[in-house]
C-alpha cells in the first residue's frame, strides 16, 4: 500500500466505467460489458446474484454468466464480486465448472469475492417459491432463485456472509438460528417441505475451501487498480424499472441496479466513477409481472419477440415486449448519470413499416406526465402517448458504420436522443462484439 494520495479520477483519463441496465433487464448488458472488458483490466459486480443472464456470443460459441463478471473471457481480466452481491456457493462453482469445460483459462484463480457478500443458501429458493405461490395471482414472477429471501436476510441482520465460513463453529450457529425462523415460515406459514441443516451442510462445506481461497478485499483491490489507473469495469445487472427503490414497486428485484448500488455494491467511492453507459434496447422488454404502459399484446409484439429471440437467459420464459418508452428512459438517464447510452438490437427493427416512441404518459385524471410513477399502483390508468416514425426495409444486421445506416434507422436513433435527454454512444446490430458502431469509447480518454 502507498500512502500517495490520488485524487479521483475525474477528468481526462476515463478509466471507471458503469455498464448497467436503464429498462427492465436483459438490454445487452453481457455483450457491452465483454466488448469493453477487451480493454479492462478489471470487472467488478456489485448487486444481484444468479438471477442475471448475461449473454456473451464470440464466433459460435455462446456463452451465458449468471454470477461471474462478464469479464471472464478475457484472459487479462480479473473478475470481482463485491460485497453488494448474494452469493450462492453452488449455483457459483457449477457456472465456473461450465466455463472451464468451455476452456476458458484460470477461472476460479480470477475471480475474487467479497468477505461480506450474502451467503445465498438452499433455504433461500425454498422461501422465494413459497412466497411466490402465496402471492398467487399478484406472484411478482421472481427467477426462483431466492435472491429476494436472501437480501431479506441481509438486511434483517440474521443472514450469513461468505466471511461466516472462516469459522465453522459460529458458521454453524448462525445457520441453525437462521434455519429456525426460516423453517418456522416454510413449515407453517408456507406450507412448503423444510430444508434441513444437514443438506445445508453437505452442499456447502466441499466448497468451503474453494470459495475461502477466493476471498479478497474488493474495494481495496479497486483502490489500488485506481491509483494504478488500470480500467475497470462495473458491470450492473437487472435494470433500473427492478430497482428496489426506483422500479415499479413491488414488481421489482431486491437490490438497488441504478448506479449508486454499483458503488455501494463494490465498495468504489462515488467519486471513482467516470462514465455511466446505460444499456437500452431499441425497444423494451420485460420479464415478469408488473406495469409495463409500452407493452404490445399484437402480431408487432410477437414480431419483436421472435426475431430478438426474447426469451429468457436464465428460466427461458417468453419476454412481454413493446414499443421504446422515452418518458422511462428520462427517468433513468437522471437517477443514474448517465453518460450515454448503447442501443441494442437495431437489427431487430429491420422491415417494420413503422416504430412508434412513447413520448408521454396520460393520467387517468386527463393530466400529461413526462416523468414515469415510483410504484406499480400508479400506473393503473396510465396510457402511452406516442409518436409514430417510418421505420426502414433495408438489413442493419452486422453494420459496423453510421453512414451505412438506412436514413430511417438514423431518424430514429437521433429522435430517441432528443426524447430521452442524452446521447447515444453505442449502437448494436448483432449480438457478436463486431456487429457494433462505436460512436463514442467510453474508456478513451477525453
Ligand atoms: P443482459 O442480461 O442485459 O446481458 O442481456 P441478455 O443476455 O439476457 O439478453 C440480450 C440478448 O440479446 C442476448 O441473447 C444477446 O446475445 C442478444 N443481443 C445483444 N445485442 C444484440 C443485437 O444488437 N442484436 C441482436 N439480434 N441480438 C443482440
Ligand atoms: P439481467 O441481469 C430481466 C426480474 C424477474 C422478476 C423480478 C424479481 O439478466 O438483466 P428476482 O428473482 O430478482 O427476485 O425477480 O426481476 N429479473 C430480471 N429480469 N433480467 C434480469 O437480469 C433479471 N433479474 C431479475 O423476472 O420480474
Ligand atoms: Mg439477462
């Protein structure tokens, strides 16, 4: 350690870097964060767990992370998972054995974990599907995966850290007294089978070595790689409409995705952060109950769906879809500084006679509200105004230039600017690394 000060960052080397999602998840996260990490040194998560699905396609070879930084495949990346993230040991070890299989190099050797990520245990889906199931039809329609249980823990003070397993004494401690509230709602409030403490154990104790040997202090690790101005990446998952503070409450995740939880997360400073890229489709997707004023339950819809392919990474189930929504998008460029944007799946709107961009939302009161609600309840009676562009016949698929572009999809790219209150500095037309126009390199220096 030195004990040089290093002023933040900010200015001309752009070397901290955001990547997150401004919609409801699913925007192209996992391709711009592995298109930008061949540049990285570093990429960190910070929030979520094996609830996200991030798609990484090079060649044929497709590849999709869940709990591991999209940096992997890059052989000079090293791989952080901060502190704001759940970890399930099990769910962790089965992603790296199937990038080893993969031959991907060195993958456990670099990936780093914090001491105080939440431990996700097998309790923890347990209580995600009881829960969903007693919500019946207001079900959130969560991954299953327990993360929501997991923070619930967290934040209740009675969960486990990856930390806790340093000591197996009081690791083992902490897990009866948490199995006895959490078996106690399983058994009688759930009506669901319990999970008992010896199947804890057998999972869990194999990987202890393995997971300990990984341990690191991650914000130290991002302190020293500041002052060493290697770059780093932070790479947010889920989207900003699922944040728990932000999104569209409760049909939303249990952690903060804007871009503050990617510094609380990973234990960055606020200042550190240089650029935040937003990721946007094109369009919109979401996964999932909840308010989604844009959706389109037509053959456009089922278009969008079928030539994006949008169906999930993670549980495979069919993405709702529909139209950009502008008045969304304002919201998210504000809540999380956002620097530019990257536009994916151009491609996907290739042949269509016309797109459509939500400018505004009409309260039921008749009132125009250009900024979007903070709860689901508030979105009753809300209906999308829109403006309607021509859309474009020509193939945008794999263009790597702007002037290549049909003068619509240009149109169209520029209007979204205008409504949605920043620039665009990426645009996608291919889900592999070259399919892209780089208008503006985040990580240059400026
Ligand atoms: P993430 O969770 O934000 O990383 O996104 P996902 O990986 O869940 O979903 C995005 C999907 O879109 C993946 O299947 C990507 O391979 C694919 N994709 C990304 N960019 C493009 C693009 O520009 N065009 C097309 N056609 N597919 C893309
Ligand atoms: P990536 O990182 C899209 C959605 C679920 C559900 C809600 C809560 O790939 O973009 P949870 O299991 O987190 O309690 O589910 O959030 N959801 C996602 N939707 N992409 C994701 O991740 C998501 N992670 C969670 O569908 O509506
Ligand atoms: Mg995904």
């Amino acid at each position: 350690m030195t004990n040089t000060p290093v002023l933040p960052g900010r200015g001309k080397n752009m070397n901290n870097v955001i990547v997150l999602g401004t919609q409801w998840g699913d925007e192209g996260k996992g391709k711009v964060a592995d298109l930008l990490t061949s540049k990285a040194n570093i990429v960190v998560r910070s929030q979520g767990g094996n609830n996200a699905g991030h798609t990484l396609v090079v060649g044929d070879r497709k590849v999709v992370v869940r709990l591991v930084p999209s940096g992997i495949l890059h052989s000079q990346c090293l791989c952080l998972i901060g502190s704001g993230v759940v970890v399930n040991p099990i769910a962790l070890f089965e992603e790296i054995s199937e990038l080893d299989k993969a031959g991907v190099a060195d993958v456990e050797k670099r990936i780093k974990v914090s001491a105080a990520s939440a431990l996700l245990l097998p309790i923890h889906p347990a209580i995600d599907r009881g829960a969903e199931k007693l919500r019946g039809k207001n079900a959130i329609g969560t991954t299953g995966r327990g993360i929501g249980p997991c923070y619930e823990d967290k934040v209740a003070r009675r969960g486990l850290r990856v930390g806790d397993l340093k000591n197996m004494e009081t690791f083992q401690e902490k897990l009866k007294s948490l199995l006895d509230y959490r078996n106690f709602m399983l058994k009688n409030y759930y009506h669901e089978p319990e999970v008992s403490f010896e199947s804890i154990m057998e999972a869990i104790v194999p990987l202890r070595d393995r997971l300990l040997a990984m341990v690191a202090d991650i914000s130290e690790i991002l302190s020293e790689g500041r002052k060493a101005h290697k770059k780093i990446l932070f790479e947010g998952a889920q989207g900003t409409f699922l944040d728990i503070d932000y999104g569209t409450y409760p049909f939303v995740t249990s952690s903060n995705t804007v871009a503050g939880g990617c510094v609380t997360g990973s234990g960055a400073g606020p200042l550190d952060i240089e650029y935040v890229l937003g990721i946007a489709k094109v369009y919109t997707t979401r996964v999932g109950g909840g308010p989604y004023p844009t959706e389109l339950n037509d053959e456009i819809g089922e278009g969008i769906r079928s030539r994006g392919h949008e169906y999930g990474a993670v549980t495979g189930r069919p993405r709702r879809t529909g139209w950009y929504d502008a008045v969304a998008m304002r919201r998210a460029v504000t809540i999380n500084s956002i620097s530019g944007l990257a536009l994916m799946k151009m491609d996907v709107l290739d042949g269509m006679d016309e797109l459509k961009i939500c400018t505004a939302y009409k309260l039921p009161d008749g009132t125009i509200s250009k900024l979007p609600p903070l709860a689901a309840s508030e979105y009753e009676g809300v209906t999308p105004i829109y403006e309607t562009l021509p859309g474009w016949k020509e193939s945008t698929f794999g263009v790597t230039s702007w002037d290549d572009l049909p003068e619509n999809a240009k149109k169209y790219i520029k209007r979204i600017e205008e409504l949605s209150g920043t620039k665009v500095a990426i645009l996608s037309t291919g889900p592999e690394r070259n399919q892209t126009i780089t208008l503006e390199d985040p990580f240059a220096d400026k």
